[in-house]
C-alpha cells in the first residue's frame, strides 16, 4: 500500500490521541498515565520496548537489520504549569496544567509514525529508535543519555519535530547550524552588609552591586563576543530589601543567558565564563560575597548540515520547495543535548493558523495547534527515516 496513503487514514487516530493527552496533561517527569499509553501502544506495533528511561520516558526499539545503521526519533511528553483557557470538548482535566507547547502532538504524531514504520519494515535497512522524552521544559535528554539512550544499538543520527504556532500551518522550516538557544538559567547571590540607609559607611549595599552586575554583564553582548553571534542576557527576578530606609543583607537576581552559536573547548565565546567573570570582579568591587547556581542548562540545538539537506529533501516532497522556509529562535529545547553527541536535525512544522485560532504563542493559556497538520509531522517522520536509510 501506498504509505502516504495509509498515514492519510491515520488522521482520526492521531487527532484522537493528542486530544487524549491534551485532556490529560502530566508534568515533567510526571508524565505516568501518558508513558503507560505509549509503550502500550508501541508493544502493539511489535517493537521492544523500555520504560522508565530517565524516570518517565519510554523508548520503542524497531530492530531490523542489526548491523545496519540506527536512527532516532524523539518527541517530548510533558505539559506546562498553566491553566487552559480553550474552550474546546478536550480542554485540559489536569487543573493548573496544560499542553501549551504542542508536546501532545508530538507525542501522537511519533506513534502513529512508529505504527506506518512497523507495516512498512521491509522497507528499513537498519533500526529505529522511538524515543519519548519527559521533562523537555526544564531537562532530561541528558538524563536519558546519561542513561543509555544512544546506546545498544549506538544511534547514528537524530530528527525531532517541533510544532511551532509562529509559522503558518503548510510550512516547514529546516535550517543549518544552531536553530535554537543554548541556554543557561542562573541565580546569583549577592551578600553585603546590613545597615541604616543614613549611614552607608558601616555597610556593603548589595542593591547597588546588583544594579552594576545588571549593567555590566551587557557588555558580554556588545562588546566581548563577536555581534553576528546572537547573545541576551536577561534578569527576571530581583529581590532584596524590606523598607525604604534599610540597606538589606541580601540580593538575589535571576535571569537567563541565551546564545545562538557552538560554546564547547574551542570557542572564544564562552558566555558562561564571561559572565562569572564579571560577576566576580564586580563583587570584588563592592566588596560583597557572591554565589552563582545553575537552575538549568543546554547547549544549542545544532543542525547537522548533511542531514539537514536529507530532512530539506523529505520536507519539500511533502508541502513543496516554496513551503520551506528558514528559522532560528533563541528559546531553549534540551533536543540540544542529543545534538551534541550524534548528527542530527530539529526542524518546526508550522502549526498557526488564524481563522483556527492556533496563533497564540508557544505557552499561552489559549496556546492550540492547526491538527490539520498532525498529518504533516507523520509524514516527516516516516519519509525522513525511510530517506534517512536509502542514502
Ligand atoms: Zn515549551
Ligand atoms: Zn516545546
């Protein structure tokens, strides 16, 4: 049978089952009721399954020709903590959570892929390894590395899809290079000195060494790494202080540090260093005590370009060359660290659509995706693994 054929019958199925994870969204690492269905529904298929990878994710092994290549295929399972405002018939059950990033299509579209894959195995001249994520929003594809996942059979290769809202439903976009931002999320400590705001003499004021850490760290950006390469530095917490009239012991700033380029041994950049650097030298200036955590860190989703040129193939036999389109954005995605370990590419499928009301931004509480083009992420899946191995 013809497969773009037999992934069109497909289209009630996969719509019925990401509003069945939309109705019921699960956490990070929560994300029980949503792996049970998956290895279920991957047992079914006939592939060998593991669950409990990296706490919730699950992983489905197609194994065809042992000493030929494997590819990986990767969604993410997890929803976000927001309440939907949708008023759709498979509006969010889980008070306070939601899929607001299109992680439930996801979910649908790799199985239904798995499904087509499986029926059409004859066709596959090495192995395919479904993987399913947990814990995308904060991290877990290290975990899941950390854990094995590239191993036994070892991966060759990776794809992943993002729905995205921001590009128009019909379009896909695949790009070179760092597609998305290597990201790190920090929390820096400032002590001083308390005291009477009349005499700052007898005190360290750590309010004022914040706002010059604030200040300073721009630099980074404008003045120490190369202005092509894509740098925000951004604070999205300051506490400190009780009353108008104390200087307080205490600061706490916390922000992100986004950047569009490789930052491994041989980089010049180093963002990270960099900020450590200044923020040290500017306590050193204040004379006040600092510490710096990490909440969360990933390197940038990197697109291999001999494998981007194979998902450009798949993509344009799907919408068509003057649907493709290029972009990058400087928003995290933990698909990064698979990156950095095997080729691979992450490309978006366009899911806005206006008159449907699925342009709302990624994490919106009205966020929804165009399930017309649920269809499209299968075919992406399925053609660029059948490509991935007839090269
Ligand atoms: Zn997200
Ligand atoms: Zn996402």
């Amino acid at each position: 049978m013809d497969i773009l054929k037999r992934i069109e019958e497909l289209e009630d199925e996969v719509i019925s089952l990401r509003r069945d994870f939309h109705k019921h969204p699960e956490m990070g690492f929560k994300e029980f009721r949503t792996a049970e269905i998956v290895a279920e529904y991957l047992r079914k298929c006939g592939l060998e399954v593991e669950e409990k990878v990296a706490k919730t994710g699950v992983v489905g092994l197609l194994k065809v020709k042992e000493d030929g290549k494997t590819l990986m295929l990767r969604a993410d399972m997890d929803a976000l903590p927001i309440t939907e405002q949708n008023e759709v018939e498979y509006k969010s059950q889980n008070e306070g959570v939601m899929h607001a990033c299109g992680h439930d299509g996801h979910t649908a579209m790799l199985l239904a892929a798995a499904k087509v894959l499986s029926e059409n195995r004859d066709q596959i001249k090495g192995n395919i390894k479904f993987v399913f994520q947990p814990n995308e929003e904060t991290e877990a594809a290290r975990v899941m590395i950390n854990e094995g996942v590239l191993k036994n059979p070892d991966v060759d290769a990776a794809l992943a899809a993002h729905l995205w809202t921001p590009i128009e439903s019909g379009k896909i976009a695949v790009s070179d290079g760092a597609v998305m931002g290597g990201l790190y999320e920090f929390e820096v400590k400032i002590t001083g000195k308390g005291g009477h705001t009349s005499a700052p003499q007898f005190s360290i004021d750590p309010i004022i060494t914040a706002s010059d850490i604030i200040q300073t760290v721009q630099i980074i950006q404008s003045r120490e790494i190369d202005p092509l390469k894509a740098t925000v530095i951004m604070f999205g917490q300051i506490n400190g202080g009780t009353a108008t009239n104390i200087i307080p012991e205490e600061v706490d700033l916390r922000g992100t540090i986004r950047y569009l380029y490789r930052d491994d041994e041989n980089s010049i950049e180093k963002p990270k260093q960099r900020f450590e650097r200044i923020v040290e030298q500017v306590c050193r200036t204040h004379q006040a005590e600092y510490e710096i955590n990490y909440v969360a860190a990933s390197p940038p989703v990197y697109n291999n370009p001999e494998m981007v040129k194979k998902t450009r193939e798949t993509a344009e036999k799907i919408v068509g060359r003057e649907n493709l389109v290029d972009y990058t954005n400087l928003a995290g995605e933990d698909f990064g660290e698979f990156s950095l370990e095997v080729p691979s590419t992450f490309f978006f499928i366009g899911t806005g659509n206006k008159e449907k009301g699925t342009d709302y931004p990624h994490h919106h509480p009205k966020f929804n995706i165009d399930e017309d083009t649920l269809l499209t992420g299968i075919k992406m899946h399925v053609l660029g693994a059948l490509n991935y191995f007839n090269n």
